[in-house]
C-alpha cells in the first residue's frame, strides 16, 4: 500500500526514465506495481512498453466517471500502468481547473489503488508544484526527487534539504520529511560532478538515496524502445537496482507474492528473482 512518488523542482532530469525503471525492478521481484502518470508529458507509457500511438489514458478522463480499474492497461514489464492520456490545451487547462477545485478527483481513486496492502503505487509526478501532485501529497510515504548532477541542480539542493521545494504549510514539510534525492548522469571524472555529489551528501545526509551514472546505454535502451536495467552490464542499470533496493529499504512492506505464470522481459536478464 505505500505511494512512492518520483518528483522534481525542473523537468528534462531523467525522472520518467528513473520512475520507470524502478518500478520494473520492483516488479521483477515479486511486487504488485501499479504506476501512475501524472506528467502531461504522457512519456511514462512508452518506456513502459505501450505504442507511442496509444494516447488514452485515466488522468485525461478524470471528471468523466471513468473507473481508473477501467483505465488500467498492462504491461510486459508485470506493471499495471495508469497512462496520462494526450489532451488538448483546452483540455490540460480544464484538468487543472478541476484538480485545484476538487482535488478529491484524484485522491479518491489513489486511495483505492493503496488499499491492498501489497501494491505499491509508483507515481511519475509533472516537475515542479503541480494541482495533481498536492492532491496525493497527505498520502505520499516516500517521495524520490531526481536532480541532475550540474550546476543547475546544484542551486536547487538546499530547497531539497530544508523542504521548501514542495512548496509551504503543514502537509508539505510533512512530505518534505519523507523525501530522498537522487542525483542521475553522474561522472567521476568530471570535477563539477563530483561538487555537486558532495555537496549533496553533505546537506542530505540519509536523505541522499543514491547516485545514477552518465551511461550511453540508457540513450541506446531508450532508441531501442528497452529499459537501460535491461541491459547487461551498465553502470546505469547497476545503480538502477542498487536505487530499487534503497526504496525498497525505506517501505514497509509484506513479503512479495511468489511468481506465477506471469512473465517479464527482465527475467531473461536475471533480474527475476
């Protein structure tokens, strides 16, 4: 039942690459993934495996009745994936007038996807503050917020260190409190790379869940329409589960269900366990 929400003050950091993986990792273990696409970007889908021409999705319906179990799509991962869904500026516009004037919209369906205590709900948040982020923020138990390792993630670590980046009063600082950073396309070898790990270290503490490394493999996996934990032997992928098994750390969590018939296309990669 835990929420784990990837979020971001800036986009274009890698965090849909990052959600997406990660939730493939957790599946492949044995975990009941469900994961949600709150972005507009509507780009969770296709790292997931779903047709770059298949634009339906739940959070374009919301308002409409649509049941979000109706919504459900799956995918070769073991995922069940609640895309965005493509909507028109009028559209966007309306969704954002509805989540700001009934945010319980979205915050009724969560709270049914999080009450079977074995899924993980794995949301893919839109960067920056957003209405749909603040309606499932009283239920977040971890949020993962992803940086790039330059100067200008750099400027904004000390509003992921004292929580202001999620925004202010009461329900913010307690999200803030069960926040962790990422920092994702880190090199050793490069001096501005390693300011900014340090630094980030240095300010979070525990709350530093993690490093990803620079790796063309994720540039390659993604051209090939693959995941990069797919691929053998990258530094990326290593990092990837190394992340998984971080979160995994932090959640409270029954046992995961013992595999049965179904099948993932990391189990030819040994990440089945």
């Amino acid at each position: 039942m835990p929420l784990v929400a990837f979020v971001s003050p800036k986009g274009g950091v890698g965090k849909t690459t990052l959600a997406a993986n990660v939730a493939a990792l957790l599946a492949a273990r044995g975990h009941d993934v469900l994961a949600l696409d709150l972005d507009p970007q509507n780009a969770l889908r296709i790292h997931l495996g779903l047709p770059v021409r298949d634009e339906e999705g739940f959070i374009t319906e919301l308002g409409s009745g649509i049941s979000w179990r109706a919504a459900l799509r799956q995918t070769p991962y073991g995922i069940s994936l609640l895309p965005h869904g493509t909507a028109e500026p009028r559209r966007a516009f309306e969704l954002i007038r509805l989540l700001m004037d009934r945010p319980e919209a979205l915050a009724e369906p969560v709270r049914e996807m999080l009450a079977d205590p074995r899924r993980i709900v794995m949301v893919d948040s839109p960067p920056g503050p957003s209405p749909a982020l603040s309606a499932i923020m009283p239920m977040m138990d971890l949020a993962v917020v992803v940086l790039l390792a330059d100067a200008g993630s750099a400027s904004l670590i000390p509003q992921i260190a004292d929580g202001s980046f999620l925004g202010r009063g009461t329900m913010a600082a307690r999200a803030a409190d069960r926040s962790v950073l990422v920092l994702n396309q880190v090199e050793l070898d490069m001096p501005l790379s390693t300011a900014v790990l340090d630094c980030a270290q240095e300010l979070l503490g525990s709350r530093f869940a993690g490093a990803i490394a620079r790796d063309p493999v994720v540039a390659e996996a993604l051209a090939d329409r693959r995941l990069p934990v797919e691929m053998a032997g990258g530094r990326a992928a290593e990092d990837l589960s190394i992340l998984a098994e971080a979160i995994l750390g932090r959640l409270s969590l029954p046992p995961p269900t013992p595999q049965g018939s179904g099948h993932s296309v990391l189990t030819d990669w040994g990440m089945r366990r």
